[in-house]
C-alpha cells in the first residue's frame, strides 16, 4: 500500500499523555510512508504549531491540560483546510466523537489500537474517511431526521443526506462492514468510503448553520 | 372617616337648601291676591249637581266676611241625614273684584289648596266656568288648582267671583287664598307648588317601585337575602301610600272604599316593614315589637276590607289610624334608633332617623288635614319617604358595594391560594423528581457496581493471580488487558440508549468485538435480519444482551477451534432468536455447560425475561438467545439483583 513515490504524509499529534505520544511515535517509525512531523502537548503548542506550515494529519487528544482539544480541532479547520484532522479517544463513545466531527473531525483513532492499526487508521483517514461505528451512524441519522411535527425552533437543514448515503448509514448501525454494505447496496467499497466521508463533511457543515441558526435565534448575529 | 363624611353630607344639604330656597324665590306668585271672601254657608242633602247660572244675591242665608285661608275644625262626628241621603253642606265664597284693578287678559285662577269630601264648582259673574269631575272623598285635592278664564271676544274682567263647596257636613271644607293673574305671574308659583306636591312623589315613588321590581328579582334567585324581598315590598307599599298625593283629580276606577283602603294602611304596613328592615340591619330582634306591628297592620287591614258588611271605611277611620301608627312608629323606630346605634349600624341609624323624621312629619301632616295649622303649607310626610327611599338606596347600594368588594377580596384570596397550591405542589413534584433522580442513579451505580465485580474486576484479578504465579508472558497479559479493555468499552456503550434497537445494540458488540476476532483470524459472517424494536430494551437490558453475547464469542475464540463465526437474527412466534454459530469441533453441551459460564448467561438471560439454548454438534456449535418481542421482563429490581 505505501507508495514510495509520493512524498510522506506529514503527522502531527496534540496529546499530553506522554506514554501514547511514545507509543504513537513507534506506530509511525516503522512506516515509510508517513513521517510524525510535529508535536504539542496542550492547547496553546497545538496553536503555535498551527502557525506553522500546513501538515497533511494532525491527531487531537481531547482531554488537554489547558482547554479542550474541540478547539483546536476548530483552529485546525481554519489554519490547514486541506489538512485530515483526527480525534485520539480511549472509548470513542458518542458524545465526544460527535463533537469532534462537528468541529470539523473527519475520523478517529482508538487509543488501544495496534500499531499497525494506527498507521491503517491514518492512512484511511487521508484517503477518504474513518470508519462510522453504529451507535455514531445512528446519531448521525437522528441528527438529520426530517423534524417530523416541523417545530419551528429546528433549524434549516443545508445539506439533508441523500438516499444512499442515508441507506449506507441505517447498514452502519446494523453492524454492517464496509465491504458488507458494498455488496449489499451493489456499489464498490470506494464509493461507501465517498458516502462517509461525505456524511463527516454534511455533520460538519449541518453544525456551523446550527450554530449560526442558533446566534440568529439568540440575536447575536 | 366620620368626618369627611358628615362634611360631604353638609356641603350637599347646603346645595340642595340654597336651590330650594331658590326656587321658593322665584316660583313667589304675583297678580291680584284674594285673601278676604264673603261666605253664605247652607245645609243641605246628598250632592246636587252644581247649578249652571247662579246670582249669589239670591242665595238664601246671610253672608259675613272671612279672611283667607279659611278652614273651619272639623267636627269628629258627622250629624245625621234626612231620607237615607249623606247630611252635607254647601259653602258659598263670594270675590268682589274691584273693577280699578281688573284681571289682565288671558287670565287663570290659581287655586293653592282647596278641600272638600264632595264637589267643587266655580262661577264668574254668575256663570259656571269649572266643576270638580272626581270621587267625592278621593278628589285630588292635594293638587293646585290652575282654571284658565274663559278667553273669547266679548270677554271682559270679571266682577266677581263665586266658589261652591259642597262637602260631608262637619267635615272637610276649606279654601286657601286665591290669586287672579296672567301666565307669566302665576304659573311659576302654580307649577312648583304641583311639582313639589304631586309630582315629586310620583316620580320618585315610581323609580323607587322600579329599583323593589329589581329587588324582587334579585331575591327571586337569591331567596336567602330576604332584605331584597323587604326592601321590594317596602318600594310597592310606598308606591301605594303615594298615590293620594298626585292621584283622583280625575274619577277614580276605583271606589273611595278601596282607594282609601290600599293608601291609607299602607302607613301601617311601611313602619312594619321598615321594623323588620332595621331588624336586619341591626341584629335586634324584639319579637313583641314585630308582633305589635303585624297585628295592629293586621286588624286595620281587615276591619277596613271594603268586602264586607260591617267594616270601617279606610278613610273615615284614617285619623284614628295615623295617630295610632304615630305612637307606635314613633316607639318602634325609636328602640330600633337605639339598637341600630348600639349595633354600630350607620345605616340602621340613617333609616330610623328618616322614619322618625315621617312619623313626626305625619303629626305635623294630621294637623294640616284637619285644618289645624295653615292649610297653605305643604303636606311634609312625603317628603320624609323620599328621604326614606333615599336611604333605602344607600343602603342598598352599600349592601352591592360591599358583596362586590368581597368577591373581589375572594378572588385574590383565592390567587392566593391556588398560588400556594401550585408552589406545593410544585416542591412535591421536584421532590418526586429528586427521589426518583436519586433511584436512577442508584440502580446505575448498583449496575455499574455489579458489572466492575463481575466483569473488570475478576478479570483483573484472576489476571492478577496469574501473573503472580508467574505462569504467562507478555502477550498472554496483553491479551487480558485487552479483554479488560473491550469490557469496558462495552460498560460505557451499555451507558448509552440504544432506544428498543436490537441491531444497533449487535453492531455495537461487533464494532468492538472485530479487532479481535480479526487477530484470531476468524471471519465473521454477519446476517442479520431485521427485527421488530424492543420496547424494554433499555441501558440496564442492553447489557445484558451485550455480556451474553459477549461470553458467547469469547467461548467460541477460546474452545472452538472455529474458523467462521456466523451472527443471526430471525424471528418466530413473538421471539428475537439471536445465533452465534460456529464451525468449531462442538462439545457435550450436558456435561460441559455450566464449566462454560452458559449458567452465567442463563441467569443474566433469565433476568431480562430471555433465555439462552446450545445446540453443538460435530461440525459446530449454536449458541441462541431468544428475546421476548413484547416486555415480558421483570422488573428492573430483579433484573439487577439476582446477578451473583
């Protein structure tokens, strides 16, 4: 898969746990194809690396000594728009993982992940999108669900999914795999990967005129 | 506030003195004033018609001269009569008018008070130019006379004037002054004096009847306020007592009889229910009092009924009657002055104070009848039931004022209270809310308690055991921790509503399940089905589903020597069949069960109303749990509690 021909894919990592910064490092060595270009351990490194040259991975740890790693997953989308952003999570429980896509997240990495799997991971991620788990594919989908009495406190949906984007989700939650749902929606595993990545974008987008349906409601725009 | 009060009264008594001494001002009559009369007085039978031509020269008897007013005192018993016929008298006024001080042209003859139990006729120069067309008793003579001189061609100023009274011999006649002029000096005198006499009254005994018809109304619904019904009833009485101030100027279509009977007992009838009005108003219920005036009302009443033979006319025995209703008015409304004070009922005060004022009034009044005092001045009575009604009206008005004030008082009484109400029961329901906060977060740390012990901690522990003993290496304690970890990652899923989704609860498990079976090479072939939602399966439920079938794996990684892992669902006769089939070497499962923690999963299935079955064969093993579709579950207690 590393393709000696392009040039590494320059990695950074914002975590204050020194042991998996450690064990992170040693994920990457061994790679070729992917070089760990940078490092901050608390909010305010992550934003003068963010001064710096744009890199094409940054993985954020949420959990950071002086403040939380949403914003800096929020610094990165504006300082390095081409850049993956990648949250580092222990459990990848929803609450945390939702946030993170909606600051602009496009995936995550399981902090008890193999070596080999973080590599995998960072590599997917740069390629089109992580894996959706269920419970994330559901909140997703209750997240875009047509508000069904049109209460008039919900906010305009930019970017409601299409059918098969939304089919792709309803397997995700079934527990379905990637390859599973190629088969079972007769596509090829490249173009689920297209529906997910484009399901991170919508959430991504759908919170930003949240947010800004919410400052209108609240007068502040 | 008693003050302010008697002051605002002051500065209207003293408005209304000044417009009434006002109006007497100008209302003074002008023109010729006839206060001297020759007068020729003749017995006589029955009541002749009045003759239509007469020479006062050829009147039999002699004259002499009187001055005006003239009233003589009334005899109190009437002589007898000749041949069945009423023994009468006929009395002459003659007016010589001086012929250097004519009457002006379009003149009226303004009469002020004029009295008689029988006829009044009226000549000029001889010639009849007004008679009385009335009852004889009831013959309106409470009204002023105003007789407009015949205005023809030929007219010219009468030289004299001649007034035939013909009354109940002994009783009744008499004659005020008199006055000869033209509109415009007489009329303004004329028409106060009616006003005043006639109708004052009738006007506000009229609006009086109106407001006791609303009265009666009220108490038509509200039958328990018998004021309203006193307070009706004291307006019609009114009303008829009135009557013979503005009425009979015209015939009657009644007798006297009856005319006199329902005006004069009236007066009986008003102090015995202006008694039992100030009873209510003071509280003071002297029961021979009441009884007095209720029989004394009564025997009138009923020895005046113009029905029968043998009874008293109303009005002959009416003196009798005043002066008996004097007396007793006078005690009565006296105690209830008394009683009202002691009550502290203003309003009590006020209208025993106006009917004492009547009572003395009505003294004042028989001595006027009678021709005791001069019968110029105005009959007063009438002018102390207005007051009366007056005072009825306040009281009735503060009795609305009163009511309305404390609706109003009850109203915010009640805001208050259901105010109160809410608060209460807004505290009991945050304290429901709290208690019931407190039971959630109980039985989460109950649950969350027994799943470390179960789950983390005798994993740790027995990982614990065997790395003391020293009997694995590193990637045997990788392994453990591992195995830790995904349970925990399964407890903080299990955290999470999974909302009756069986499925999303399966991809759950297989999300965190794959990385491992991935390291052990097993493939996973996923085909579930679609299965109807599961309305019991909440967090508490959802984990037990989740250790289930996460025991089941583990038992088919550890022992089965599987190569392929197939997860079903199906569902049959309102059962969730849930597979795990392996392609392993298969086991005993009568022997091998409980060693393989399958008692584990069968309590755990049994507390969420489910149960587990093996099947193993040769070429594999098929682990079921089998879920109730509808929420046959026990209770949430049980579930949590029989799990060792």
């Amino acid at each position: 898969m590393p393709d000696s021909a392009l040039p590494p894919l320059k990695v950074a990592l914002v975590e204050d746990d020194i042991a998996f910064q450690n064990s992170f490092a040693a994920a990457l060595a061994p790679a070729r194809d992917m070089v760990l270009a940078g490092t901050a351990h608390n909010v305010a490194q992550a934003r003068r690396l963010l001064d710096g040259p744009a890199l094409d991975v940054l993985v954020v740890d949420l959990g950071l000594p002086d403040g939380s790693g949403i914003d800096v997953i929020r610094a990165a989308r504006a300082a390095w728009p081409a850049c993956g952003i990648m949250v580092s999570t222990t459990f990848a429980d929803e609450k945390h993982v939702i946030a993170s896509i909606e600051a602009g997240a496009a995936g995550y990495l399981l902090k008890d992940s193999s070596a080999e799997k973080i590599a995998d991971e960072i590599r997917a991620l740069h390629a089109g999108g992580s894996p959706i788990s269920p419970r994330i594919a559901r909140q997703i989908l209750l997240r875009f669900r047509p508000p069904e009495p049109a209460p008039e406190a919900a906010p305009p949906l930019a970017n409601p999914l299409s059918p098969r984007e939304h089919e792709a989700l309803e397997l995700i939650t079934k527990g379905f795999s990637y390859d599973e749902i190629a088969e079972l929606m007769l596509v090829s595993r490249n173009t689920v990967m297209t529906f997910v990545r484009r399901i991170y974008q919508k959430l991504e987008v759908t919170s930003k005129a949240e947010a800004i349906f919410e400052a209108r409601n609240h007068g502040l725009l | 506030m008693g003050s302010s009060r008697a002051r605002t009264f002051l500065l209207y008594a003293g408005a209304v003195l000044l417009a009434l001494i006002a109006i007497y001002a100008g209302t003074r009559p002008a023109g010729i004033h006839l206060t001297r009369a020759a007068v020729l007085v003749q017995d006589s039978q029955g009541y002749a018609a009045p003759p239509r031509q007469i020479d006062s020269r050829r009147l039999a008897g002699s004259w002499r001269e009187v001055a005006l007013p003239h009233a003589p005192r009334p005899n109190v018993v009437p002589g007898a009569g000749d041949a069945g016929l009423l023994p009468t008298r006929t009395t002459w006024y003659r007016f010589a008018l001086d012929p250097a001080d004519p009457a002006p042209p379009h003149a009226y003859l303004y009469v002020p008070r004029w009295k008689t139990d029988g006829t009044f006729a009226i000549y000029a120069d001889g010639r009849l130019i007004y008679q009385s067309h009335a009852n004889l008793q009831w013959n309106g003579s409470n009204r002023p006379l105003w007789i407009p001189l015949e205005d023809a061609a030929e007219t010219r100023p009468p030289r004299e004037l001649l007034i035939r009274i013909r009354h109940v011999r002994g009783m009744g006649g008499a004659l005020s002054s008199l006055w000869l002029g033209d509109y415009r000096q007489l009329a303004p005198a004329y028409y106060a004096r009616a006003f005043f006499q006639a109708e004052l009254p009738y006007i506000s005994s009229a609006m009086f009847l109106a407001t006791g018809i609303f009265a009666f109304l009220v108490w038509l619904r509200r039958r328990r306020e018998t004021l309203y019904l006193l307070f009706a009833a004291m307006t019609a009485v009114t009303f008829l007592r009135l009557m013979h101030t503005y009425m009979g100027l015209d015939r009657l279509p009644v007798s006297d009889a009856w005319f006199g009977w329902f005006t004069v007992n009236p007066v009986a009838w008003m102090v015995l229910i202006i008694h039992l009005f100030l009873v209510r108003l003071h509280h003071h219920d002297r029961r021979a009092v009441t009884v007095a005036l209720a029989g004394v009302s009564l025997v009138f009443a009923i020895v005046t009924l113009p029905m029968f033979a043998g009874t008293f006319d109303a009005t002959v025995i009416s003196p009798l009657m005043y002066v008996t209703m004097a007396v007793m008015g006078l005690v009565t409304f006296g105690l209830d002055l008394q009683w009202s004070r002691k009550a502290g009922s203003g309003e009590g005060v006020m209208l025993a104070a106006c009917s004492l004022l009547a009572v003395v009034l009505g003294g004042y009044d028989i001595l006027l009848q009678s021709n005791f005092v001069n019968i110029e001045g105005l009959f007063l009575t009438m002018y102390a039931q207005i007051a009366m009604i007056v005072a009825f009206w306040l009281i009735m008005l503060g009795r609305y004022t009163q009511a309305v004030s404390q609706v109003e008082q009850a109203n915010v009484v009640l805001a208050r209270s259901l105010a109160a109400r809410e608060a209460e029961l807004n505290a009991s329901h945050q304290k429901l809310r709290a208690i019931e906060r407190r039971e959630v977060l109980f039985e989460e740390r109950q649950r969350l308690m027994q799943d470390m012990h179960d789950g983390l901690g005798s994993s740790l522990v027995s990982a614990l055991r065997v790395v003391e003993h020293g009997r694995i290496d590193e990637a045997g304690i990788a392994q453990i921790l591992k195995g830790c970890i995904d349970d925990l990652k399964l407890t903080i899923d299990s955290m999470e509503p999974v909302e009756t989704d069986l499925l999303l609860l399966l991809g759950t498990l297989r999300f965190r399940l794959e990385p491992r079976l991935e390291a052990t090479g097993i493939a996973l072939r996923w085909e579930v089905r679609d299965v109807p939602p599961l309305a019991w399966l909440d967090q508490r439920h959802s984990l037990h589903v989740l250790r289930i079938l996460q025991e089941a794996f583990t038992n088919v990684i550890k022992h089965a020597g599987a190569t392929e892992i197939r997860v079903t669902t199906e569902v049959q006769d309102g059962v969730v069949r849930v597979g795990i089939h392996d392609d392993g070497r298969g086991f005993d499962v009568a022997a091998a069960a409980p060693g393989r923690g399958l008692g584990n999963q069968a309590r755990r299935a049994e507390a969420i109303g489910g149960r587990v079955a093996l099947e193993s064969t040769s070429r594999g093993t098929a682990f079921l749990l089998l879920l109730p579709i509808q929420g046959t579950a026990p209770s949430r207690r049980r579930a949590l509690g029989e799990i060792p």
